[in-house]
C-alpha cells in the first residue's frame, strides 16, 4: 500500500441529513488504495443506509459511545497509513485530499494535520489551526475571519481541529489515538497535545479546503464536557514542572469561573464538571503516568504551543484579567527555563 494511502473514517450519529453530500465529496477525490469507512454509533435514523449507498463500508458501533470510541473503531477497520477522521457534515473542496496526502511528504515530523475549514459558503473561516490558552482554554483560530487571512502555506498550529484531521497511523498507535473517555469534545486538542508531548509537530494545510455546517451551541451538555475534558488534559498532558509553576493560577481560575458560570446559566455544568475529575482522579493520575511515560519533550517545549493571548471569539475577559494572566505566564515561562 502506498504511503500515502489514505483512510477516511467519519463517525455519525443521527447524520443521515449531511453525510451523502460529505462521502459524495470524498469519493470524487479518492484514489484506488484509499479506504472509506462510517462508523454508526446508534443512529435511530437511517444514516447507515444512507452511507452505504453512497459506497462507504459501514461499521455498526451497535451503541453511542462517543466520538473517540467511533474513530478506534474506524481505524481498527482500516489498514491505511493515513487517517482521515471526516465530520459528517464537511464537505471536501476539489483537490483537498491530494492537498492533505502531499503534507506527509512535505512535512514528515507532522503527527497530525488539519484542513483549512471554512464555514459554509467558502467566505469565512471556520478554523485555520486551533489555539490553546495555558489554562487548557482552547477554540478555533481565526473563526469568522475571511478566507483570504488565512495562511497561505503549511503552518504549525496549537491544535488541530478534529473536523477534518489527518493522522499518521504510527503516530495515533504511538500515543493511543483519541482518549475515549471524553466521550465528544476537546478531544482533537488533547490528542494534538499528547502528540506534542511525543515529540510530532501539528499543522494545518491551507489548500486543503472543507466547508463545515458549524454552529458553537452552549448547553449544559455542552459545557459539562468541555470543562470536565480542559481538566483532564492539562492533568494528563503538562509536565510536573510546568503543572507546578501553573498549580496556583489554574486553582484560582476554577474558582474565578464559578461566578462567570452562574452569570452565563451554566453553573450546574460547571460544578458537576469539577466533581466528575475529583472523582475519576485515581484514573486521571494513572492516564497522566502513561502519558509522561511516553514524553519526548520538556516542558519549556511543551509551554511553546500554548499562549496567553485571549483573543477568542466566545471570552469576554476583563483587560485586568488579561494583564494578570499574561504577567503569569511570563513568569512561568522563565521559571520553566
């Protein structure tokens, strides 16, 4: 098989309205040792039929255990050097998988790439690289902003977005894919910080184009996970020296929360949040020494990824917090070396 033989998995659930439109795209663009697989996580719709139709072998999760749990199921059905994990509702712009196999080549320290994602109608972005704040913050970089400001070449992101990612499949083995316990997201940061970790770079590719039906929706549901799953990464993935020198500001941040949470509806999220990571410590602690066991990086790389800029598009800090935060994490960083 070629070494840039790509295999596409997307995970659906209830996705029968938008997934023909994505395989109709990936199939245009598909060479003969490429795979394609849908992984059907319980639909009550009729999304499997619908994928199968369009030329996808699907694989019946025979239950919903989340994102992660349906791309191990994907790329355990596939032999492919290259994974491509696909949103349902993505659709692949001409030559975006040619554009995504050429970085393998071009970029052979990359673990893990992105598409450049628009937002539907190829005028905005949606994301061209994921940024990730030192609290373990993270959201979608240049969201909003028009397509023309996006890079033009192939460039090193915080992380990337978990819409349209290619993986290599030694470096998904190496660091043991995504974590399936985060049940949906924030798992395309965590996996792109554990790469990291291993010592992969993370990138995205500007000419490779997907359009992607995204709509930011705060829920309870939505928040639950968001923050349970921040938690869990930065007690997974940063160092003890750099978890160390950030100990007392990510403690006081929880805490700063809890009224910009009851402000915002989402207190309940919040606290129940909290409780879940101070209930699963012990399988925290214990992920958190397989992690670090695989650690190829210091800590002072490791902090090169994150910053302190809080320019997303969905916080709304005051300018005290932001100079607070940022005296912070120069402090840190010179204590981190």
């Amino acid at each position: 098989m070629p070494g840039d033989a790509l295999a596409v998995v997307s995970v659906v659930h209830d996705s029968a309205g938008g997934i023909a439109a994505t395989l109709a795209s990936v199939r245009a663009q598909l060479r003969g040792s490429d795979e394609l697989v849908v992984v059907d996580n319980a639909s009550s719709d009729d999304s499997a039929a619908v994928a199968a139709a369009e030329g996808a072998r699907v694989v019946d999760a025979g239950r919903n255990d989340g994102f992660g749990a349906g791309c191990h199921l994907g790329a355990a059905a596939t032999t492919a050097p290259l994974l491509l994990f696909l949103n349902p509702d993505c659709v692949l712009a001409p030559g975006c998988l040619d554009a995504l196999r050429a970085a393998s080549a071009a970029r052979p320290d990359w673990g893990a790439w992105q598409a450049l994602v628009l937002l539907p109608g190829g005028v905005a972005i949606n994301t061209s690289g994921g940024v990730v704040h030192w609290l373990g913050l993270a959201w979608a970089g240049q969201c909003d902003q028009p397509a023309t400001t996006a890079p033009r070449s192939l460039s090193e992101v915080g992380f990337a977005s978990g819409a349209a990612l290619v993986v290599r499949r030694e470096a998904w083995d190496h660091v043991g894919g995504f974590e399936p316990a985060y049940f949906m997201y924030g798992e395309d940061v965590d996996l792109s910080l554990r790469l990291r970790l291993a010592g992969w770079g993370v990138g995205v590719v500007p000419d490779a184009a997907v359009e992607h039906a995204y709509e930011f929706v705060k829920g309870d549901y939505k928040w639950f996970h968001l923050e349970r799953n921040r938690l869990w990464t930065v007690l997974g993935v940063y160092p003890a020296g750099l978890l160390a020198v950030l100990a007392p500001a990510l403690l006081a941040f929880e805490l700063a929360l809890l009224p910009v949470a009851a402000r915002g509806g989402w207190l309940g999220s919040k606290l129940r949040a909290q409780a879940a990571v101070l209930r699963t410590l012990p399988w925290a602690l214990r992920r958190r020494r397989r992690l670090q066991a695989r650690r190829d990086v210091s800590a002072a790389q490791l902090a090169d990824v994150l910053t302190a800029a809080l320019d997303s598009p969905y916080l709304q800090a005051p300018a005290p917090l932001i100079r607070a935060q940022a005296a912070y994490w120069a402090l840190a960083r010179k204590l981190t070396g």
